[in-house]
C-alpha cells in the first residue's frame, strides 16, 4: 500500500514502505487523499459472499411460500453480516495503521465471516445458527481485540471510549449465543433486544470522545459496499435469466423481468451517486443515523436481486407462488430502497416540495405496480427510470433559472 492510501499520524513512510508493528494510533479526521485500501475491498468481498447466500436462501423461502418466515431470517442473518461489516468500517476509517498485526487480525475477520456464510443454509432451513453465531464470535472477537489495541495506545477519554467499546462487543457476543440454546419462538425476540443493544454501543462508547472517522471514506467505503451489492444483485439475477433460458426456452416471457431488473438496478445506482454525502456526515448524531440506515438500503438492494430470481421461477414454474407474490417480492424492496435512499440521501440537497417528492411518489407508483401481473417488473424499471429522467429534468431547469450558477440538486 502507498504511504496517500494509509498515512499514519505518528509516524510518516515514504511510499511503498510500511511499518512491520507499531502503535495503533487514531488518524486525522482532515488527511487528505484518503481512500479505500485494498485490504478494505477485499474484507467486502467475502462479505458479499455471505450477502449472497442469504439471498440465496431467500429465494428459496419465498419461492415455496414461506416469505413471512424467509424475510424473518433474513433480517436477522443480514444484520449480522451487516453489524460485523460496518462495525470494522468505522473502526478502519479512525484506527487503520497497516501494520501486520492489523492486517491478520483483519484476516481473521474475514474468515469469520465465510464461517457465518457456510451457516446461513442452516439457519434458514433448519433454524440452526450455531455456525452463524460461531462466525460472529470469530469476527467479534478479532473486533474486540483490535479495540483493545487502541486502548492500549491511548489514553484518556479515548482510552475509556476504546474499552467501552471492547466490553461493549465482548457482552453483546454473549447474548447474541441466546439464538443457539434458546427456544425457537424466543428467537425472534432475543434478536430484536439484541439488535438494540448492539445499535446502542458506539453512542454509549463515544458519548465523551468520538472517534476520527473520516468523512470521505467513510462515504467512499459505504458507495462501494453498495455497487458490490448492487453488482451481486446484476449476477444474481443473470443467473437466474439465463438457467430460465437454458432449461424452459422461455426468452419472451422473461425479457419483461430482465429489462425491468436491469432498469431498477440501473436507477438504484445512479439515485445513490447522484450527489457526494460526505459534507452531511458532520457529526456523530448525523453519522450514526446515516450509517444505521444503511442496513435498510444493503438489505433491499440485495433483496432486489433475490426478487428478480423469483419471479424468474414463477414464470418458468418453478415457484409455488402467484405471479402477484412474484411480483411483489421485486417492487417492495425497491420502494423500500428508493425510500430509504431518499430519507439518507437526497432529501438533505432537494430544492422546493416538487423534487421532495418524486422519490417517494416514485415509490408509491413501484409498490402499485405490483399488480400489473407479467409486466410489474417492466412498470417498476421503467417507473424507476422515469425518477432518474424526471430528476434530472427538475435539476436542470433550475439550474438555468439560477443562470446556470446554482447548486446541483439529486436527481430523483
């Protein structure tokens, strides 16, 4: 790595060196030049790989007519996945230091995670989450380890803030072994009480020092989370395209659901882009809630994909379900993401009630298209495609209202 992609603040390297250990100190929140390290894009994905079987698996649960008990799963796989994720994120953004102990501890979260995908079959088929939680404990743990680094390399109320967090993820840990030994109808309700505790740990942690997160990474790290999502999605549904093409020689009947899928993603990656949201994430208030909401839009943009496979099976029959339950597993979770990225994102940088609005009409009109039978996906895509159209339009007409010289607003 180059000493502009991880400077460290104690001790500058020329370029093409790195320290082989040394103190695991907080970087400037102000570096210039900072962005994604290499060892970052490679810790997402193998996270993408756990993301996907759980897609997987929810495809399947929806195909058979289990959708309540499949998105339930889902939920909760996903967050686990999505916890362990965004917690070394942040962690990275302030701590990363490159040296060889950070980058095996960062190894073996990655293993973690691959453990937790090999268990997501199981946790969705037969409720078993043993291999899921022995994922997390193997991530959580590495975490742990490496904010006890930190502790020891600072003082003060980073010290304290550093150890909150250590015993914060170290308790959290225990109870999430609640899905192991507890009944199954307990379940469910562990995993919301436990799901809040975990939300409730970096607030409590940096109460009295935040961490220094740096805004454009973190920003950068969270767009390239969702293009790998965003791209499994495009390969998810591919796959199924083509099996459906292959097995059924149904082209006709599928090309409706490629091209409206292909619409969609396409939409949902230039909705999310549209505008650079590192100038919002200001303050821990504003970061947390940004970054929180993130579960809601990785969590639908991968649902997106899983819709697109089933109602690939429901039109080459392999699917136990109507068209209208087909449909609907791909225009609820692009209503859900096109909100979500509306609430995070562009609502911050709209101009006048005519641009609040088209993502959530936009939305609205998604979610009716369910009923539109065959062509629902189609609708939906082109439906998505008309929110980038409109934005734009909006944008630039005020643009040459203002002579050319105003801000650039969000399309959609």
């Amino acid at each position: 790595m180059t000493s502009s992609s991880t400077p460290a603040p104690d001790s500058p390297r020329p370029p093409g060196t790195r320290h082989p250990l040394r103190r695991l100190t907080a970087r400037g929140r102000g570096e210039a030049h900072r962005a994604a390290t290499p060892l970052e894009l490679f810790f997402d994905l193998c996270f993408v790989v756990a993301i996907a079987q759980a897609g997987m698996q929810l495809v399947h649960a929806v195909a058979e007519g289990h959708a309540g008990e499949g998105i339930l799963n889902y939920a909760m796989v996903f967050f686990a996945i999505w916890w362990a994720w965004m917690n070394f994120t942040w962690f990275a953004s302030a701590y990363d230091n490159d040296d060889v102990l950070y980058r095996v501890v960062t190894l073996i979260q990655m293993a973690g995670v691959l453990v937790l995908a090999a268990g997501v079959s199981r946790a969705f088929e037969d409720h078993e989450f043993l291999a899921v939680w022995l994922g997390y404990v193997v991530m959580r743990l590495a975490l742990a380890a490496q904010w006890l680094r930190a502790a020891r390399s600072s003082e003060g109320p980073e010290r304290t803030m550093a150890l909150r967090y250590t015993v914060g993820v170290l308790l959290c840990l225990v109870g999430w072994l609640g899905l192991v030994v507890l009944p199954e109808d307990a379940r469910p309700w562990l995993f919301l009480v436990m799901a809040i505790l975990e939300l409730c740990v970096p607030p409590y942690a940096e109460k009295d020092h935040p961490t220094s997160w740096h805004p454009r990474h973190i920003a950068e790290r969270y767009g390239l989370f969702t293009i790998i999502v965003l791209g499994e999605t495009i390969a998810a549904a591919t796959v199924a395209v083509k099996a459906g093409i292959d097995e059924n020689d149904a082209l006709g009947d599928l090309l409706p659901i490629a091209a409206g899928g292909l619409l969609i993603i396409f939409a949902a990656w230039w909705i999310y882009f549209v505008v650079p949201i590192h100038g919002h994430l200001r303050s821990n208030k504003q970061a947390f809630l940004w970054g929180y909401g993130h579960y809601l839009v990785f969590a639908s943009a991968a649902a997106i994909g899983a819709g697109l496979e089933v109602a690939v099976e429901q039109v080459v029959g392999k699917a136990h379900i109507s068209t209208l339950a087909a449909s609907a597993a791909v225009t609820l979770p692009t209503a859900l993401y096109l909100l979500t990225v509306w609430a995070l994102h562009s609502r911050h940088f709209k101009f006048g009630i005519t641009q609040q609005l088209v993502l959530p009409t936009t939305a609205l009109l998604v979610i009716c298209c369910t009923f539109l039978g065959d062509w629902a996906v189609l609708a939906a895509g082109l439906i998505s495609a008309g929110a980038v159209a409109t934005g734009e339009t909006l944008t630039a007409r005020r643009s040459a209202g203002a002579g050319g010289t105003a801000a650039r607003a969000p399309v959609a």
